[in-house]
C-alpha cells in the first residue's frame, strides 16, 4: 500500500529521516514509536505531502507520489495540533474536505451527519471549535479526516492531549473505526502501551532510521537490541559472554557468575559478548522458606516501587548483581510477604531470557 | 509603578488631556454657535451646518476626499497585505532585508518629502495631476501602516490551519481565500479603516499631487481658512473628527475583538 524506499530527509546537518525503507500494508493499522525527535513526524509529513524527501522514493500502490500536491493525495493527516478551523463550526470543519471535492449538498450533509453520530459529536454541529473541550476537538479532527474515506489515515499523536481514560476510550473507538471502515491507519505515538494497545504492527524509529519493525509481542518479548528492549518497558540488561551455542540452546554466562539458559538465538556465537533481557514480570520472586537450591538466585530487597496492581523490587544478589523484579500485588500492600531488607529468591523459566546480540 | 489615582496624578492627567482636546472641544462647541464672531457665545444653533449644505465647494471637496479615501485605502490595503504575505510567508528571499527597509520607510519619512517626490516623479512622466495622482499619492502613503497591522496578524498565524485545508483537498488559492483571508480578516479591515483616516486628514502630499479639479477636504479648509475662520469651517471640521473617531474605533474594536477571540482560543 505504502512504500518507503531509502527516504531521507535533512535540516540542515541533522538527519530527520535517515535511509529509511518501510511497507505499510492494506487495512494495516501502524504504529510508529519513537523518542521525542526522533523523525516521526517528519516522515508522516513527507507521506501528506509537506515535506520533500531529499533521497528516496514514497510510493502509493506502486506509483511514485513525488509529482503529487499534496492536495491531491489520498492521504488524510490529522494533526498534532487539531488544526482546526476556528471561524467554521464543527459540522463545517468536518464538511470542509467534502465541499473540496464538490459532492451535492445532500450527500455531504449526510456522511457529515453520520461521521458525527459515529465519533458522539450529535448535538454539537453548530459549536465553534473554541466552545468545545479537548476530547471533542479531539474526535472533530478524527471526524475531518476520516470523513473523506482517506486510503491511509495518518495520526500524529492523536491521544497526546487527552487524560488517560478518555485515551483508552478513543483507542478503543479507533481500532473499532479501523476494523469497520476497513481503513489503513498510520499512528504515532510516544506512548509504548498504546502502540502495543493499537497496532497491528509496530515500527521502533531512532535517530532517523527504524531499528526494529515488527508484531507488538515480538517487539515485547524478542526485542533485536538492547537499546529496543530499554525503550520498550522495563527491563533488566546483564552483559555476558556465551559459553556455549548450539540447537538446544545458548548458556550466557555474566560477569557475577551468574549462568542464564536460553532458547537458541541468531547470531550468538561462542566467546562473544551478549547481553540478556529479562523482562521483571517474568521473574518470580519470593521468600525463602525451604532450604537453599542450587539453581535459584538468593539476593535481598533493597527497594520497592509500589505501583498499585503490581510491585517493582530492586533485589541485590548476593554476588553483586541488582535485579528488578515485578509482582502483582494480589495481597493488600500491608500483607505483603516481604518488604525491605528482607531476603527472597527469584528464579525465571527459560524461555523469559532473550538474547541480544547488539 | 502599580499607582492608585491620587489628586496629582488626577490634576496631571486632566492638564494633559485638556493639553490635547481643548482645541478640539473648543471647535466642536462654536460650530454649534449661533453668532458669527468667533469667541461671542450667542447660544446654541446648527445654522452653520445648515449653511453648509449649501455650500457647493466644501460639498464637492468632502465628497472627493471621500472618493479618495476610499480608493486609495482600498489600494493600499491590497497591495499591502500582498507585501505583508510575501514578508511573512515567503522565508528569506534575495533581497528580503532591502524589501523591508524599502516598506518601512515611508513610515518615517517626512510627508513633505514624500509629496515632493511623487510631485516630480508625475511632472516627470508627465501625467495631469488631478483626482487619480491623489489616490495614487495616498495609496503609496499608507500602504506601510497596512504591511504593519496585517504583518502582525500573520506572525501569528498557525500555518497548520493552511496545511489541514491542503490534507483536505484544498488548492492553495482556494486555501487562501477560505481559510486565511476569513481569519486575517479583522486586521486587513482595521487596516483599511486606518489607511482611511490617513488619507482623509492628510493635507501635506494631496496639496503637492492634487490638481484643478481635484480639491480634497483638508486643502478646501486649508484655504478657505487663510481668508479668516468661518463657522462654517469649525461644522465640517466636526464632522471630520466623528468620521474619523467612529472609523478608529471600530478600527481599535476589530482589532480588540481578534486578540480576544484569539487568546481564548489559545486558552
Ligand atoms: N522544519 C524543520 N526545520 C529544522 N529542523 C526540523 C524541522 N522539522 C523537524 N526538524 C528536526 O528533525 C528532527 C525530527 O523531527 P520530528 O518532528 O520528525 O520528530 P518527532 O519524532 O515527531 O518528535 P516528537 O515525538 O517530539 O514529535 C528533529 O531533530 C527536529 O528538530
Ligand atoms: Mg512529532
């Protein structure tokens, strides 16, 4: 549907967009994650048609879209911003794009109607944008776009200025819109747990380039780089050499001596330096009541961040090593079996451990 | 220097103030005055202004002057929001900064000098001066104070409204005309408003560009006064001020009434 070929685009010495490649398939909805700066925007831009990528092509079902104004595109953007029309009123913003195509009247008054009844907007047709609130700008810049039936939707952080119900809400409403309109949908977002939430397909972009494209789990759990698996929620990174690699399995031993087993992984090579990722939820921990086993780590807990449904304990183990590990909090906070101080155990099962290799 | 109104400050603002409207009242009250001497108070009366009406030359240059007005601020208001466009939106373009310059300086520069060079620029090219090089003259007067007002409005313009329209489908023309112009709107009227009053009152550049034939107001007054104050004079000089005074205030309204719409729609 959408195709990115080696675009880059520069300001003078900084590279928004670096050589970037990316297809975006038909009623996919996409989500790109990224770091404030980090060339998002940019690239949404260079697809509505604002800005001129400096190398590379952008093709739209095949045909390069260089040559078209971007009032010509079928491409939709709704802004960061809104950008709304502030001397026009709700139902004339939402008309606006419709009058553009000189459609009658009667068939404008009734997809406008019906866009409005879609995103809750009924009674506030004639309100001027400064009448209404910030969830209701919110859905009549949604309702603008996609009023026009746009092939490829783009939302540059639609939900930035929404609290976080109302958020969840218009995720839910987006999705739901997603799958009816049978759209394709490009978003951007700096918040990891709605791309998760959202997409179909995540695009991690840094520095101009993207560094992992993939399903919202993969990206979760297989992670291609420590600095993906650090920008996606929390993690814990212990540096350390392979000892051994084969089809059973990759064994990464660290600095401490601690010895991490593995699924096999791509790329690690015996004698290489690794890096493990282990995600704190997927650590168990607890309090030691039998006898000491061999192949569990003793440490003691040196901090809790109490988050409401779960705690986050920082463990220091006993060969050094400061580990988080996350817990539901199944028990009110009063009740919970260990707090600072106190010794546990932590213990993982295999396939929690992923290997990164860069 | 939050201060409260205290008897001196009081005393300074209405020594100031009479300082600067004295004159005027003082000329607002006798074109109301029955008698002909000027400073004999012989009671209230609109006999002068009736009398007025009866006067063909002051009619006929009021009515120019009007004419003048009018054109000429139209003139300069377009051409003006035209440079205030090219200055704002157009990025830094050869020759930006000698643009600038060259818009801004009648602004400073002394009328006198203003009205003599397009004097001689018309002598030069050899056109009838009259009606037209008026309009023309005050059209090249007030063109900066346009660039002014309306520059300010789209320095602050949010270029994304013009850039959602284009997503839109809308033609870039057609943006301009349905989304900027509609919201530029009050400063390019205010503008107009301004440019209005300007060439109404101005008495130095007309009196080097106008012709026979082309009277305006102000030189009708200018030289009816030379042959001494008549009452008649202080009537339409009243009618000036209400003209020009109504104009300036929905002028200073607009302007008022854009500020507030705008901050409450950063709000
Ligand atoms: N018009 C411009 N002129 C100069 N530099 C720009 C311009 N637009 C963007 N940049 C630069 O390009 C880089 C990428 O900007 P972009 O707006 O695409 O980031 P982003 O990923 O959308 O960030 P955010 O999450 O903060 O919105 C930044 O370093 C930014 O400073
Ligand atoms: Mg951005």
């Amino acid at each position: 549907m959408v195709r990115f070929e080696d675009v880059s685009k520069r300001f003078g010495a900084t590279a928004a967009v670096d050589r970037l490649s990316l297809d975006i398939f038909p009623g996919e909805f996409f989500a790109l994650l990224g770091p404030s700066g980090c060339g998002k925007t940019t690239l949404l831009r260079m697809l509505a048609g604002f800005e001129t990528p400096d190398e590379g092509r952008i093709l739209l079902d095949g045909s390069d879209i260089a040559a078209v104004p971007p009032h010509r595109r079928p491409v939709n953007m709704m802004f960061q911003s809104y950008a709304l029309f502030p001397h026009l009123t709700v139902a004339g913003n939402i008309a606006f794009g419709l009058r553009q195509e000189g459609l009658p009247k009667t068939e404008i008054a009734e997809r406008v109607g019906a866009m409005m009844a879609l995103l809750q907007l009924g009674r506030l047709g004639e309100r001027r944008p400064d009448q209404l609130s910030g969830g209701q700008r919110q859905r009549v810049a949604l309702a603008r776009s996609l009023v026009k039936r746009p092939r490829v939707l783009l939302l540059d952080e639609p939900m930035a200025a929404l609290d976080r119900k109302l958020r969840e809400e218009t995720q839910f409403e987006l999705m739901d819109l997603q799958a009816r309109l049978g759209l394709t949908f490009v978003i951007v977002t700096h918040d990891q747990e709605e791309a998760m939430k959202v997409a179909d397909r995540i695009g991690v972009m840094n520095h101009g380039r993207l560094v992992q494209v993939a399903l919202p789990e993969e990206i979760y759990e297989k992670p291609n780089s420590r600095w993906v698996a650090d920008f996606i929620g929390d993690v814990n990174l212990i540096e350390g050499r392979v000892t051994v690699a084969d089809a059973d399995g990759v064994v990464v031993e660290a600095a401490e001596g601690i010895r991490f087993q593995a699924d096999a992984t791509d790329g690690a090579k015996t004698g290489e330096t690794v890096w493990v990722a282990l995600r704190p939820e997927k650590i168990a921990i607890a309090s030691i009541t039998d006898g000491k086993r061999a192949d569990a780590l003793y440490g003691e807990v040196l901090e809790i961040g109490y988050r409401g449904d779960v705690s986050v304990y920082k463990v220091r183990l006993d060969n050094g090593l400061v580990m988080k590990a996350a817990a539901a909090n199944t028990m009110r906070r009063v009740a919970q079996p260990f707090g600072c101080n106190d010794r546990v155990v932590l213990s993982w099962a295999r396939d929690a451990v992923a290997v990164l290799t860069r | 220097m939050q201060g409260r109104l205290t008897r001196v400050n009081l005393a300074a603002l209405a020594i100031g103030l009479a300082f600067l409207y004295l004159p005027i009242a003082i000329l607002v009250i006798y074109s109301f005055n029955d008698s002909r001497l000027v400073g004999v108070w012989g009671g209230w009366s609109l006999r002068w202004y009736r009398d007025l009406l009866g006067n063909q030359a002051m009619l006929d240059a009021a009515w120019a002057s009007l004419r003048v007005a009018v054109l000429s601020a139209s003139i300069a208001t377009v051409l003006g929001t035209l440079a205030a466009l090219a200055l704002v939106r157009a990025g830094r373009f050869a020759g930006r900064t000698a643009f600038v310059a060259m818009i801004y300086a009648p602004l400073v520069m002394p009328e006198v000098i203003t009205g003599l060079s397009l004097l001689l620029l018309f002598v030069a090219i050899n056109i009838d001066r009259g009606f037209w090089t008026v309009v023309i003259a005050h059209a090249t007067l007030t063109l900066c104070f346009v660039t002014v007002v309306v520059q300010a409005r789209l320095l602050d313009f949010d270029r994304s409204l013009e850039e959602a329209a284009t997503d839109l489908g809308c033609p870039p023309w057609r943006v301009f005309m349905t989304i900027t112009l509609p919201l530029i709107a009050p400063a390019v009227v205010a503008a107009w408003m301004l440019a209005f009053t300007l060439s109404l009152d101005d008495l130095v550049i007309a009196s080097f560009t106008s012709g026979p034939g082309a009277t305006t107001l102000p030189i009708r007054i200018y030289s009816e006064v030379r042959l001494g104050v008549k009452p008649e004079i202080n009537a339409v000089c009243t009618i000036m001020i209400a003209v020009v005074a109504s104009v300036l205030i929905v002028a200073s309204l607009l302007s008022k009434l854009t500020v507030a719409s705008r901050t409450q729609r950063s709000a």
